[in-house]
C-alpha cells in the first residue's frame, strides 16, 4: 500500500457573524495523520496520537467521509489511517472537520485526485453529519480542504467562495481545557430570531466580507461580531465577557467564539500582536484556573495537505 | 443668492438579501434641482416638476433634511430649492432620497463644503424618518449621496462603506405605475424570522459583497436573492413571480424587488443585456394593461453632484 502523511488545519467558523456560513484555517495547528490506499476492501483507523478518540470505526468522522469518496469513485480500495497527531475534540477549532478533511484529501492524492475541493467538501460533510445533531454543516471542513477564509453562500447546491485575505490577517486563538459539544451549542439557540436582530447580523457579514476584500483589517475587526449566538453560547465560557474586554484592551480588532467554543479567537492586524493577545487570553484562564492551549497565527491561503 | 444645479441618483436600496443595509445608485435617472444659498432665514421649495408633491414645506422631506445641516453648520441660512425633475414618489427607486440627498448635496456646496459624504447621510436620514414610519434608514440616502454600491455595515455609529464596483454591472429597472408606499411596504414584513432564513440571508449578503469584490457578476447574480422581504412583498407586484421567470430566461443573472416596490430591478453584465431586460420586464406590464418607465443603467460610482 502507498502511504503519506496529510496535514489538516484548525479551523475557525462562523467568525462571529457569520454563524454556520464562514470559517477560516488557521495554520500551525492541525491533524497528521497517514494515510494508505491500496487493493481490497476495508477502513482501519488507527490512533496513535495522545488524544482519547472512539475504538468504533463506526463512531469515526473519518468513516462516512471516506466511504461516501470510495462510493463517488465507484471503486473499492482498502484504506487505512493512523492518526499521528489530533485536535483536541470539543475544542471548538474543527478537530473533526480536520480528521475528515485530512482523510479525504489522502485518500483523495493516493487515487490520483479524482476529485475537486468542493466534491472533497461534500465527502467531508458526511463526517460532520456524525455530530451536530445531524445537521450538515461546511464552515470547518470547507476552509479545512481548502485554507484561507471561505464564505458558503448556500447549501443547495453546495456554493463556496474563497474570499481575499489581507496581508495583514492574523489571529490569536485561545482553547481552554473544558468541553463543549457541537450539540451543546447547537442546544442553546434560539429558532426565531427578531428580524431587526438579523438585519444586524447581515450588515456584520456585509462588512466582513467587505474587509477581507478592501483589505481593512479594522473594518475585519469590527465586522467579527455576533448578536445571534454569541449571547447564547458565551455562558459555556467561563469569564467571557471579562476576557472580551480584555483582549480588546490589548489592541485586538475583535473578538468571538470560535465555532460552538469554548475556543475564543481575536483578530488582530500582526504576528506580535496575535502573540500578545495569546498571552492575554490565557493568563484569563490561568487566573481561574483552567489550563489553555494558545494559537498565534497569520490566517494562510493552505488547507489540508501532503507534509 | 448663489444658485447651482443639482443631479440626485434614484437609487436601487435592498439589492435582494441586503434588507436595510445595501443600495446602489442607478446613473440616467433623478432628481434635477436648483439650489440656492444666501443671507437670511426660512426654507423655500417651489416644485416646477410634472409631479404632484406636499405643497406644505413641512411635510416635504428636504425640509428635516436641509435643517438638520443648517442646524450643525451653527448658522443661519436662506434656502431656496426649485425642483425640476422628480423621480415619482412611491416608485421604489428612492425618490425621497434623491431629494434629501440632491437638498443636502447642494446647500454643502454653497457653503463652501463644510461637512463630508457621512455627515450628509446623517443629515439626509433627517428627511427618510419623515416616510417609512419613523424609522431611520441609509439604504436610498447613502448611494444617492455617495455613488456606487454601498453598504451600510451598522446604524450605532453609522458605519457606511463604499464596496468595489466591477466593471461589467448593469442593471434593468422597472417602474410599474403603481403605488407601493414605503409604509405599506414595512407592514407585510414578519417581526420575527426562523434563524434557518436568516442564515440564508446573510449567505446572499456574503455572496453579493464578495461578488462585487471579485468582480464575479455570477456571482453578484445568484446572491441576489432574499427569502426575507421578497415573499412578503412581491405580491404587491402584478405578476412578479412570471415577470422574474422572463426576466431570468431574457439572460438576467438575478432579479429582485427595488427597495419596497413596485419597482423592479435585473442584474446583468453587459448594456445590450440591461437594454433587452427593460424591453422583456416593460412588456410583462403592458400585456397587464399597466404603463412602466424602463431604466437601463450602468452601475457607476457617482452620487448627487453638481451639473
């Protein structure tokens, strides 16, 4: 069997306004797994990564992203997967959307890609139907496959847009040591919102968009707002608020919850300052004594691929 | 009296799924108005245009509008306005803008230019709260003063920006003669949305800003779209769901409501396109028995100015 090792990216979805339409991956941090095709029939997933992961290949997002390609290419292969290095799941920062993302792209490669990104997307939505209740979802797997910031205009059909990143994009990303499940967040929002409220939110992705386009990192930041989940999600967070003023005392441009939390991200227009804003966010959840992984990064045009 | 003559823009507010937030000058079509500045109090409007209008000076809604710049400006003025031509009040293509926009733009002249595009939106919102129930809105004013697609990212401070135009937007607009008022427009909307409708919306909103940005016309096309205002309005609109399915079929990328009605607008990307799209939408009415002006346009960066 042929076999090669795939990075996937942490990603960020919903960038505040852009609750279940945008993500954006962040680079440095992500999944390595390998990945082997080769004749027969089968999925064997092995975890040799330091994170707690299902034994069932079943409970694998891997598995229905990996099957649902095999079935595209109307062939059967044998593939196996060892996972070398894991998001933390419940982390909020697309640890199964990497896992799904990162399969697909390998198994993808070893095929001699007979698909493309937005095809890989669907197949990696397969994964994320395993969570969230169900529901189907490509604001992490879409950036995840294919980098950068992704808008997902509609789901019918599938209509994904990779917006312009200015130069100057970075983000500080901050995961304290607690859980949050996708069907956690999903739990706490509301089904009608008031239309002024939406209204709100639409001028918020309006200028999000506006800004990565211009390259108007102030107008990023204050476009990276949320008056829809935010409000419901940010009580998973211990200290939010507290830790929102803080970050934007220290020069972010914005501040939210990356995907369903409890990850917070800030955006911020260098690499000092997302390096700075880590410390910050951090030092908040040392005070209350929760342990926090920290991710600076410039936001990068590369999503999962061959190391 | 120092006296300048005024072209104010109609304009296109909404743009499909930007409700509230976006807008667009359409070039060709206006108000004409003489403005004339000098020593002394009161405002003065004489209305030499075919269009019947408020003969009472309160309830015109240049007079909120010239009285909230004379106000910040901290002196005293004579203001004359002799309006020219009219866009016809309850088109939906921002009559009353183009007049607070065309009063506001040219008293700024006189005076020497004292006050920027913001604060003129600011004062020309003055005479929109006049219409549209109390409410305060930039979608008409902000294009007709500044020019170009804008968008209007929040009210609290208002943050407007000036979005990038491709080269290759046009549009088709219709006026069906009949009345829409802007109230009557507001009282079909739902308070309330389901967040499933909003999230498409603000899909569309990301889409169509990310389309101009990109100059992907396609794009601007398809994102043109509103599952909030459109059902609840369009049938204030004879035939509108069969004037949409030609409109489309003539090779039009997206087809709306202009602002609250009964105007309609097309998207297209090319002038020989909005020419034939005037002629198909212009027939739809007629073969009702209704007479409607056509409007084929370029979309360009100009606002209110002098001429």
């Amino acid at each position: 069997m042929e076999m090669i090792r795939i990075f996937a990216p942490a990603t960020v979805a919903n960038l505040g306004c852009g609750f279940d339409i945008m993500g954006m991956a962040i680079d440095g941090v992500g999944d390595v797994m390998e990945v082997s095709v080769g004749e027969g029939t089968g999925l064997a997933i092995k975890n040799s990564s330091d994170v707690a992961l299902p034994d069932d290949v079943e409970g694998n997002v891997m598995t229905p992203a990996v099957r649902a390609l095999l079935s595209a290419y109307g062939q059967n292969k044998r593939v196996e997967i060892n996972i070398l290095k894991k998001i933390r799941p419940g982390s909020g920062i697309g640890s199964s959307a990497a896992s799904s993302a990162g399969a697909v792209v390998g198994v993808n490669e070893l095929l001699g890609r007979p698909f493309g990104a937005v095809r890989l997307v669907e197949f990696a939505m397969e994964g994320e139907s395993l969570i969230g209740g169900g529901a189907h979802h490509a604001d992490n797997v879409a950036p995840a496959i294919m980098g950068g910031v992704v808008l997902i205009r509609g789901y019918s059909p599938l209509d994904i847009i990779q917006l312009p990143i200015p130069d100057n994009f970075y983000t500080a990303v901050v995961h304290p040591h607690i859980t949050v499940t996708t069907c956690e967040g999903r739990g706490v929002l509301p089904r009608e919102i008031p239309l002024q409220t939406a209204i709100t939110q639409w001028g918020n992705v309006g200028g999000l968009v506006g800004g990565l386009a211009l390259g108007d990192m102030a107008l990023v930041g204050r476009s990276v707002r949320d008056v829809v989940a935010e409000p419901a999600r940010k009580h998973f967070i211990p200290g939010y608020d507290e830790l929102k003023h803080r970050a934007l005392a220290a020069g972010a441009l914005g501040v939210n919850i990356a995907g369903s939390g409890p990850a917070v991200f800030a955006v911020v227009d260098s690499m000092e300052g997302a390096n700075e804003l880590c410390e910050v966010m951090k030092a908040h959840f040392m005070a209350l004594g929760i342990e926090a992984d920290v991710y600076p990064s410039k936001i990068s045009g590369q999503g999962a691929r061959v190391v």
